[in-house]
C-alpha cells in the first residue's frame, strides 16, 4: 500500500522560509526527514519537527498525524547533529 500522495508546508528554523514537500500518507516522520535532507541538504538526525506545539516521533506515519493542508510543520534544525556523550 503506497498511501495518498500529499504535499506538507515545512518551515525551517535556519531560515524561517517555507519549503514543499511531497510525501506519502504511509510514509513515516523519519522518512519525510529523510525526503527533507535530500530536498534542502539537511541530515535527519538534526531535525525536529512540531506540529501544533507537539513533536512528532520518527516512528509516526504521517497519516497518524492528522496535519490539516493549510498548517505549516515546524522543522527545528540543530547546529550539529547530536552525539552521545564522551564521543
């Protein structure tokens, strides 16, 4: 099952501009970071996205998340990605 291609608005904390991107109704949070990276050059492990002052999980579909066509997905952008500590 491919799932129902949609068209989320993300906006970037780097730049604060709003990109497009094209995902699947059955696609996973991590996989549309994934999408993300290829898209504006941003490895997964540095972003966090927010809808509606709630983090969204790299395990959640993206159908599981409910997000309404006319809101904007908040993807927090770290400076480097994380790294366990005594690296």
């Amino acid at each position: 099952m491919e799932g129902e291609a949609l068209v989320l608005r993300v906006r970037l904390s780097t730049t604060s501009v709003d990109t497009r991107l094209t995902v699947r109704s059955t696609d996973t949070i991590a996989t549309a970071k994934k999408k993300l990276d290829l898209q504006e050059s941003l490895e997964g492990r540095r972003q966090r996205w927010f809808y509606c002052g709630k983090l969204l999980g790299d395990r959640l579909l993206i159908c599981e998340c409910n997000i309404h066509p006319s809101f904007i997905i908040q993807a927090i952008i770290s400076e480097e990605a994380l790294t366990a500590v005594g690296s």
